[in-house]
C-alpha cells in the first residue's frame, strides 16, 4: 500500500513536471506554439518528400544543394534561437551537408526544431520583452519578435526547396496553415 502511494505520489509529480516542461509560460508563446509547430511540420515534410538519391540537386551552379539548403535550416534554427531570442553569444558553425546522408540531415532538422520548441517552452516574459540588434538588418527588435524571424527564415529557405522538388518532378507537401 505503501509503495503504491509513493509511485501515485511520484507519476503526479513527474507529470506535473512534465506538463511544466511541454507548456509554454507566456501569453505570446502560448499563441506562438501552434504555429511553430505546423511551420516545423510542413519543413520536415518538404525534407522528407525528396529521395535520398536527389538530395545533392542543386538547380544552377550559384545555388545550394538541396541537402545545403535543409543543412542551413537545421543549424539556423538553433543558432538564431540562440543568438536572438536567447541573447547569446555564438558563431555559425556550418556542417558539411555532402557528408550527410538523408537521415542524418533530417536528424539535425529534428533537433533544431526541438531545442527551439524547448525555448518557446520555457522562456519567460522578461527575456521575451527585451530587445536585441539584427545583425544583417541593423533593427532593434523584441527577443518575442525575433522568434518570427527565426521561423521566417526558416520559410524562406522551405520556400526554396519546394521549388526543388518541383524542378525534379516531385509534388510538395500541401501546405495546410
């Protein structure tokens, strides 16, 4: 009886720490969430629809491969969480796309997706309320801002890549939002 109180004390405690960890805290991220995810979604589903055997096309000689493309999506997604929504302090390191396979791109999307999702989680308002620079643009903006341009730029380079898989003859996922 005993131990069946500690477990039902412990499953409510872990849960309760759990839901803590998957919900986000704020207003804004509450909101944001949603459509954090179907962007996250639709990208994964663009990465998965090309073959492993076209992730090398590259359409004219000035552009990324396919695999490059979804590479740069990958570690931006946690680099630009972390240098603009975060306010840290780091330098791009960029992974040798050919050296991937299709598994493994689709991995480091994954992952990307989810340290982000983790920051949206847990983020509280204060940090979302205070500003940082662009470095391309030069724009002061709130770090809550930034979260947009961290999924814009992840749908610019999505955008590209549908036009990929169009050039190979491939359907791209329908976009549903």
């Amino acid at each position: 009886m005993k131990k069946t109180f500690f477990l039902i004390v412990f499953l409510g405690i872990a849960t309760t720490l759990s839901a803590q960890q998957t919900t986000p805290k704020t207003p804004f991220t509450k909101m944001y969430l949603p459509v954090w995810e179907e962007a996250r979604d639709h990208c994964l589903e663009v990465a998965r629809a090309m073959p492993d055997s076209l992730y090398a096309y590259q359409p004219t000689p000035v552009s990324k491969t396919f695999a490059e493309q979804m590479v740069h999506i990958a570690y931006t997604i946690e680099l630009l969480t972390q240098r603009y929504v975060e306010g840290m302090e780091v330098k791009p390191v960029v992974p040798d796309a050919a050296s991937l396979t299709k598994s493994e791109i689709l991995a480091m999307l994954e992952s990307g997706f989810e340290y982000t999702t983790g920051v949206i989680n847990s983020i509280e308002q204060e940090q979302l309320d205070e500003t940082c620079v662009m470095y391309h643009s030069g724009n002061t903006v709130s770090r809550a801002f930034a979260l947009f341009y961290v999924q814009d730029h992840m749908a610019n380079h999505r955008a590209k890549s549908n036009l990929y898989l169009r050039l190979c003859g491939i359907e791209p996922p329908e976009y549903t939002w």
